[in-house]
C-alpha cells in the first residue's frame, strides 16, 4: 500500500516528478548563483577579510535598491505562466517587453542617487576604511543594475513556460565566467592588474551583461521567423499591459523591497563600530558575512523552487485547476523542507568543514580564528530558522503565483520592520549584542512563516488571477467543447 502510495504520490500530476522537473534546474540554477557569491567572497576573503565583508554589505546595499524594480520585472513569470496555461502564446512576448522596457526606464535614476547612497556606510559608523571600500564596489555594480532587471523579465520567458533548463543552462555559464573573471581581475593573473575588490564589481558587471545578450539571442530563436509567441510584433509599448504588470508586480516588488531593507540596515546595524561596546563592528560583520554567505546555499535553491511553484500555480491557475495547484506548492513544500533538514544537520554537526575554504588562504590566520567560534554559533542560528525559511519561500511563491501579491504586500509591509527595530531597541537600551540581533531574525523567519501559512490554508486565494479573465473563461469553454 506504501508504493502504491509512493507511485501516485511520485506520477500524478503536480506530483514529486513534475515538481521536480521544474525545479531541479532551478535549484541547481540558484546554486550556481549561491557559488558565484561563495567564489567572490572567498577570494576576496583570500585577498583581505575587509574586502570580503564590504563586498557583502554593499552587495546587500546594491539588493536593497535594485530589489523593487527586480522584483517587478520577474514577474513577468506569473503572466507567462498563465498564459501559456490558458492557451495565448501570443500574448507571451509583449508582457516580456513590458519588463524589459521597464527595467532600461529605471537605469538613469541609479546613476542620478548614486553620489549620495555610499554616505549610507557613514551614518551606519562604519570603520572609514571599510565604507571606503564599500562605496567603491558599490559605484561599480551600479553599471549591472538596468541589465539585471531586464534579465529577469527575459528570463520569464522561460520560466513561465517551464523550461527553466535554459536559465540554468545559461546561468552555469555566467558563473563558469564571473569566477574566471574574479581570478585575474582580483589577483592580477593572465595579464589583467590586481584590482582586488573592484576586479570581483567589474567581474559580476561583465557576467550580467553576457547573461542578458545570451538570453535574448536563446528567446529570438527559440521565437522563430513565424513571430510564434509574439516576441517581434510585440515589441512595443502596450500601456494597458504594461499597467496590469505594474499592479500585481510593483505589490510583489514592494514586499521584495521591503524585507531586502529590513535585512541591509539589520547587516550594517551589526558592522556598526557605534556599538562596539556591544560586541558589533568589524568582527561581528565578518562572522555575519561568512555564516550568511554559506546560508546561502540553502536559501537560493529553495528560492529557485519557489520559481517552480510560481510556475506551476500560475499554470493551474490559468487552466482553472486550483486544487492541482494547491498540490503543487504542497509537493514543492516537501522538498524543500528535506533539502533544508540535509543543510540543517551539517550546520549544527559540521559547521568546522565548512569553514576551511574561508580558512585555507585566508590573509590572516591568526584573525580568522578569533572569528572562527562565533561563526560556528551563528550557523547554529541558521539551522534554527531553515525549516520556516522553506514555509516562507514556498507559500509566499505560491501566493504569488495566483495573484495574491497585494496580501503578501501588506504583511510584508507591517512585519519587516520588526527586524531592524526590535535588533536596535535591544543593542541601544539593554545593552544586547549579536546573538541577540540573531535571535530576533530567526523569530522574525518564524513569523513570516506563520502568517503565510495560514493565508495559504484558507484558499482564498485559489480564485485569483492576474491576466485577463475573459482569456482563461474562453480557454475553459474550448477545452470543455473538445471532450464532447
């Protein structure tokens, strides 16, 4: 009775093979992306600990700012999905150009507050040093940020008709490139100058620039000369479109925003050197860099499944199957959490291993080891909060996914700032450190998890969609005359 359980459960639709099918080439897309980051700070930790912290901190700064419009453009997704669900491949190609010319639009304003965001590592008391170095990779990365967004609204191409092997296809090999890159333009071989932390910014610029053309050439053939999806003729302003994208996508961009900013000030809140007396600054930042850094390969691959359920849900959406897609987000939601236990146990058990690529060239051996502890008990923090991260991904993904993104909005918008808040109130009256800092992220995941999981149950969300209803009743009546 248990095989026969574990067949169905494994073939049926929206079951464990079709899920993953669609989202093992996205973890393993997302994991490519995790060991990009990984390879940049570890060289870079290799080249100076500093460089490595402030290539993350401003990272985070650079996230923060590009997240709403990213997350906008990516989703382009759910409108692929659902329609290619309903059955109007035409219609695929304009809302691509939607995203695309949103993301070209907002590429002068980066250049335009540009002088003024690096006084943010400033205000933050960071050592002078380090801010300096922080605004200098910051000034470079800048130059990727219209490219980035346009990339995800390109990308949707794919994902929203489930070939997400594409993406991962040319995501391994921007990663191949950006760590080759990173090797001669950090350490001066091959005949490139030792740029250090600026090589690692003008390396992660270069590959999201190859990123781009590749995905655009891959969408252009894969279009053919019979324009089968619309990408040619739609290759103009559609402002009705344009305007339903902007609606449900800028809700979507808002909780990305809001939860990357929560999470930036929480980061330069622990480099701050202001509260030194507490335990923060320069060695509580690099501790902090190194734990978030291996998190990462948990976090990215079930971000990458939750891709997946957006993919799958939109699609179930736009064929009025909603119980197939609440199927879908629950299958995922197994994976998930399994991967995340695997990750789990070797953050308690082993974190030591993991260790020894930041240890094995660091500049100062003596240093890394002073950190070396209290990294061990900042990945005992993320073992704590890995399970709720995975139920935060997957329901929010799925939300989403149905168009339920003004909700997902509004909580973000009153939970987020429980983080930085809540972490200062207790650095600034009681006197609390990291550990305390830490422990109000993992209580704030737990939340987060909470709260979705309950709107993800009540189901309200199951009669929701995103693109045109009169699309997806019509599709309905098509199929159901083809039975008779």
């Amino acid at each position: 009775m248990l095989t026969i359980f574990h067949k169905q459960w494994w073939t049926r639709d929206c079951g464990g093979l079709e899920v993953m099918r669609l989202a093992v080439p996205m973890v393993i897309s997302a994991g490519s992306i995790s060991l990009m980051t990984f390879t940049d700070r570890v060289f870079l930790m290799w080249f100076h600990k500093d460089a490595m912290t402030a290539s993350m901190q401003a990272g985070l700064f650079f996230w923060m700012l590009l997240s709403l419009p990213h997350a906008t453009a990516a989703y382009t997704n759910t409108f692929v999905a659902q329609y290619n669900g309903c059955g109007h491949h035409e219609r695929i190609g304009p809302v691509v150009w939607q995203g695309i010319f949103f993301s070209f639009l907002l590429m002068p304003f980066y250049f335009v507050v540009e002088p003024w965001i690096g006084l943010a590592f400033e205000m933050f008391g960071h050592d002078p040093f380090l801010a300096g170095m922080e605004r200098s990779y910051l000034k470079i990365v800048l130059w990727s940020a219209g490219v980035s967004i346009a990339s995800e609204a390109v990308a949707s191409f794919f994902y929203g008709r489930g070939k997400m092997h594409v993406v991962m296809n040319v995501n391994l090999v921007c990663v191949f490139l950006n760590a080759g890159l990173d090797w001669c333009m950090i350490f001066g071989h091959m005949g490139f100058p030792a740029w250090g932390l600026e090589g690692a910014a003008v390396a992660t610029v270069l590959s999201q620039w190859v990123r781009l053309m590749i995905l655009l050439g891959l969408v252009a053939w894969e279009n053919g000369r019979g324009d089968r999806f619309g990408f040619l003729r739609g290759c103009r302003f559609d402002f009705p479109l344009l305007g339903r994208l902007l609606y449900f996508g800028l809700a979507s961009g808002v909780q990305v925003f809001s939860d990357a900013t929560a999470f930036t000030i929480f980061v330069l809140l622990i480099g701050s050197e202001s509260f030194a007396g507490s335990g923060l600054g320069k060695q509580a930042a690099n501790a902090s860099s190194i734990a978030f850094t291996l998190n990462m390969f948990t976090f990215l691959p079930i971000v990458g499944t939750g891709i997946a359920v957006t993919t799958l849900v939109g699609n179930r959406i736009g064929h009025k199957q909603p119980d197939l897609a609440q199927r879908a987000t629950v299958t995922a939601l197994v994976l998930a959490v399994v991967y995340s236990a695997f990750f789990g146990m070797i953050y308690l058990l082993a974190p030591g291993f993991l260790l020894q690529a930041f240890e094995i060239y660091a500049e100062n051996p003596v240093e890394f080891e002073a950190i070396r502890p209290l990294t061990i008990h900042l990945l005992w923090f993320v073992a704590l909060y890995l399970f709720f991260d995975a139920l935060t991904i997957i329901f929010s993904s799925a939300l989403k996914g149905a168009g339920d993104t003004t909700f997902v909005m509004i909580t973000t918008c009153l939970i987020v700032p429980l983080l930085p808040v809540l972490s200062f109130a207790g650095i600034y009256f009681a006197g609390f450190g990291l550990y305390w800092c830490w422990s109000v992220l993992a209580g704030w995941v737990i939340i987060f998890a909470a709260v979705f999981w309950q709107r993800f149950r009540r189901g309200k969300w199951k009669k929701m969609q995103v693109i045109e209803r009169e699309m997806i009743e019509n599709q309905v009546l098509v199929e159901n005359n083809c039975l008779y």
